[in-house]
C-alpha cells in the first residue's frame, strides 16, 4: 500500500474540542452581556403569543456587538417554545440581497412562491408577494440584517412598501420589521417619506467591554476547548486588547480560535499569552493587508511615503515631508501627483480606517502640522504587504 498522502499524526487535536464553537456564526444558548437586549426585544416579540402585531424594531450597533446573534437567539426560542405559533420569521442578510428586488424575491420564495432572480417588473414580483401573503395565515416578522447596505441603494424603498402594506391587509395578517443596522444614524438616512411612516422602538447595542468580553470568550473556552488546556491570563488578554481597540466579538472569537491553532500546531498542551499575542497580531496583518488591497494607487503611494519616512525615524513626519515623497513615488510611476489639499484629505480616510494614528504636533516658530505617529503595523511589516501589491 502506498505511503498516506496526509500525515495522520497531525490530525489529532490537544486543545480544540470542537472548533465550530469557536466562530463566531455559532449561536450559543446564552449571550453573555446582552442580556438586556434580549429581555426588550422578547418583550416586544410576545405581542405574537396574544396574536397582536409587535411592533417594528431597529438595532443599531457597531459590527462585532451581538445585533444578528439576538436576534437569531430570540427566534429561535419562540419556534422552540411555541411550535404553534401563529407567525413566521424571515431572515435577509442585506449584503447578499443588495436591492429591493432581491429582497422581495427571497420573501416570495419564503412564501413558497417560485419567481426568478430577475428579470420580473418589480410591481409584478409586489403583487405576487401581496397574493400569497395575503391567503396566508400568520403575521410576519421581516428581518432585514445590515439593512444600511440596502437603503444606500434604494432609500428605503422597500421598507416604505412593507410598512404600508399593513393598511390593505386584513386584521389577521400583518407585516412587522426588525432591521439590523451598523450605521448609528440609519433612520435619519432614510428619505423623508419612508422616515414619517416607519418608527421603530430602537434597541442600542453599545461596543463590548472588556469583562463582557471575557464572559464570551470564557463560554466559548468551556464548549470549545478541552478542559484546563488554555491559561486564563490569555483569555483576559484577548478581552483587553479588543475592548480597548474596538469591542468587537466577532475579533475576540477570531483571535480565540487562530491562537488555540497556533497551540495545536506547536503541539502545545496549553494556550497561553503567547499564543494569543502571535494570534493578535496575525490577525492585525490579515485585517490590514485585506483593507490595503482596496486602496486605490495614490492611496498606496502615499502609504509607502509614511512607510519610508518612519522607517528612517524621521523626526516630524508631517503632512509637507508625506507630500513630498509621495510626489516623488508619484512621478516615478508615471502618474500625475494629486494636491497637497487631496493628500491631507487621504490622510483622514486612511487614519478613518485604521491604518494610521495622526495627532496635531504644535511645531512652535516651525509652524503646526499633521504628524503621523504610527501605522497599523511595524514599518517593515507594512512595505513587505505593498511590496507584495508591487508598491516599491
């Protein structure tokens, strides 16, 4: 028999007992530190057990701050608990279903209702959505995840025409929605007609903090890995580093589970601090080198200027020696060099997305100027990512 392509020695796991818990699409039976949000909206969905309509829900939070986990956890429990409930609960994840359209077609195929992906009028798709609606028996709960996405394309279009809905339908039917957003002013973006008809009670999802933070990473320790097989001192330095930057716990779950990887491959019998501390950082280049890839050119160049001049520890690396050797990067490939107006401006975008720290240096007699005080990664380690985009 022929040697196993796979080493088989590799496969067994010391650490990671069951690693599905250790994403973050697993929804666990309790969400540590949102307690509160689960109480309201179970508050407002119980008008479904006396067969009222609830009302019209927003959440509205940061990425990474448990919107889409309530929501799913609260469902879940009324199908579980109330099989013979009279309503139907219907998930659209908006950054799939990007338009109106789409929306409306996953809603018609959710009523049983076969229509093509396109191609329809949107009015003919409407009708035959009202139709089965209409000969149904159960009030409807739309949840529209990263709403935001979809009314950047249509102004709440289509939230408009649910909502209206609700004065030609019987009175035993009804159409309520729960819109998750990350947009915190979300409801004012919306255009002036949909915004005076559409009010929902507003559930706010603040970043997490750091013992939250824990509490979630110590669940998913408990279910996903083996029992006294991680240092505690690596989980609460995961909560720190993440409450401190973001209080994202999607982040946390991440970085939990690259670090208990990074265990297994060393064939350490124990996750430890230094194992979350190369996880950390790991994921920080990740992160990075994924928003450097859809910065446009001069944006690039630029970040190489910034790169070059801490490199060599310039002193005052602010905003007239980053247009300087950004015009010069500029010229060498071949490109027109952007105004010295436009450059400050890039510098706003790229500190707005993480990938620099600027502070205002008060330069005295020199005068005062941007200064860029740090990147999100070591100097060497940002040219190796646009090196590798051919930025020299």
């Amino acid at each position: 028999m022929e040697e196993a392509f796979i080493d088989t020695s590799y496969m067994r796991y010391y650490i990671i007992k069951d690693k599905r818990v250790l994403r973050d699409s697993y929804i666990p039976d309790s969400l540590p530190g949102r307690e509160e949000q689960i109480f309201r909206f179970s508050q407002i969905m119980a008008d479904l057990l006396s067969d009222q309509p609830p009302n019209d829900v927003s959440f509205v939070g940061k990425p990474g701050t448990g919107k889409t986990a309530v929501v799913k956890h609260v469902t879940k429990k009324f199908k579980e608990e109330y099989p013979k409930l009279r309503a139907k609960f219907v998930y659209v994840n908006c950054s799939q279903a990007t338009t109106a359209y789409r929306v409306l077609y996953q809603l018609n195929r959710s009523l049983q209702v076969l229509v093509p992906p396109s191609g329809y009028p949107f009015d003919v798709l409407r009708d035959k959505f009202v139709d089965a609606y209409s000969s149904s028996n159960v009030r409807l709960v739309v949840i529209l995840d990263e709403v935001d996405l979809l009314v950047k394309r249509d102004g709440g279009r289509l939230i408009y025409m649910l909502n209206r809905l609700n004065y030609d339908l019987p009175q035993n039917l009804s159409i309520s929605m729960v819109v998750i957003s990350n947009t915190i002013d979300f409801l004012e973006r919306l255009d002036p007609r949909t915004r005076s008809s559409f009010e929902p009670d507003r559930l706010i999802f603040p970043p997490y903090n750091q013992p939250q933070l824990y509490r979630i990473l110590r669940q998913r320790a408990d279910l996903g890995l083996k029992l006294g097989t991680w240092e505690d001192e690596a989980l609460q330095f995961i909560a720190a580093k993440v409450a401190q930057e973001s209080g994202d716990a999607r982040r946390a779950i991440d970085i939990l589970r690259m670090a208990a990887e990074i265990a297994e491959n060393e064939r350490s019998d124990r996750l430890t601090v230094r194992h979350a501390e190369m996880a950390l950082q790991s994921v920080n280049e990740e992160e990075v080198a994924i928003t450097i890839r859809t910065l446009p050119l001069h944006h690039r160049l630029i970040m190489l200027a910034i790169t070059d001049l801490l490199e060599k520890r310039e002193a005052r690396p602010g905003t007239g020696r980053i247009y300087e050797e950004y015009k010069k990067r500029a010229n060498r490939y071949g490109v027109t060099p952007l105004t010295m107006r436009r450059v400050s401006g890039i510098l706003r975008e790229l500190e707005a997305q993480g990938l620099v720290e600027i502070q205002m240096d008060y330069g005295g007699a020199r005068g005062n100027t941007k200064v860029v005080r740090r990147m999100a990664l070591p100097p060497k380690l940002m040219k190796e990512l646009l090196r590798n985009l051919g930025i020299r």
